[in-house]
C-alpha cells in the first residue's frame, strides 16, 4: 500500500544537500510513528527530468516542494539540464514506490 494511504502529516525537509521525506507512519490502532525517508538515496536529475535510478537530486535543484494529487504525493523542483539550460518544473510520483511498512517508509524497487 502506497505510504500515502496510511501516513498524516506527510511533508519534506531539505537538510543541506538531501531532501528527507517526513510523515506520522500509521502503525495500526489509530497510532502512528514519527517516519522518514531520505529521498536523495533514490531520486536523481537526469538532465532536468526526476529519475528513481540516480540519487543526490537535491544538490542541482531548487523550488523544491511537495504537490498532493487524486493519484498520490508528488515531489516536485526546478530541475536543471547537463548542459545548465533549465528545463521547468518536473514532478514524480513518490507514491508508486514508497510504501509504509510498520511504521517505517521503506523505497519499493521495480
């Protein structure tokens, strides 16, 4: 189940050069753990488009904010091109692959 579905309070923090994923984890019972997720460890730039296989997107993004949709929580930034061209606004979904296991915000692969 997509973290979103279980979690309260979700937002995000930039600390320096990543971007941590925050939210109350539901644990079952109407009870909830503090959780997070450091999103740089699987989230990149890849020239201005968000790719889950790359890490550290933070350190070439700006405007970097958290957008809720119909279809999940999106992260989205200015995201530069390789060759310093801004390519806009781009988005991706963190809900397609982090899921709230037990409390814990956990990356699910393909």
């Amino acid at each position: 189940m997509s973290f979103h579905e279980s979690c309260l309070d979700i937002r995000i923090e930039v600390r320096g050069d990543h971007t941590v994923l925050l939210a109350g984890a539901g644990i079952g019972d109407d009870a909830y753990e503090p959780a997070e997720l450091n999103l740089d460890e699987h989230i990149g730039n890849a020239d201005g488009f968000f790719t889950w296989e790359g890490e550290r997107f933070t350190e070439s993004a700006e405007n970097i904010e958290l957008s809720f949709r119909d279809d999940g929580v999106w992260l989205e930034a200015d995201l530069p091109e390789v060759d310093g061209d801004e390519r806009g606004r781009q988005g991706i979904n963190l809900s397609e692959h982090i899921e709230n296991q037990n409390g814990q915000l956990v990356f699910v692969g393909f």
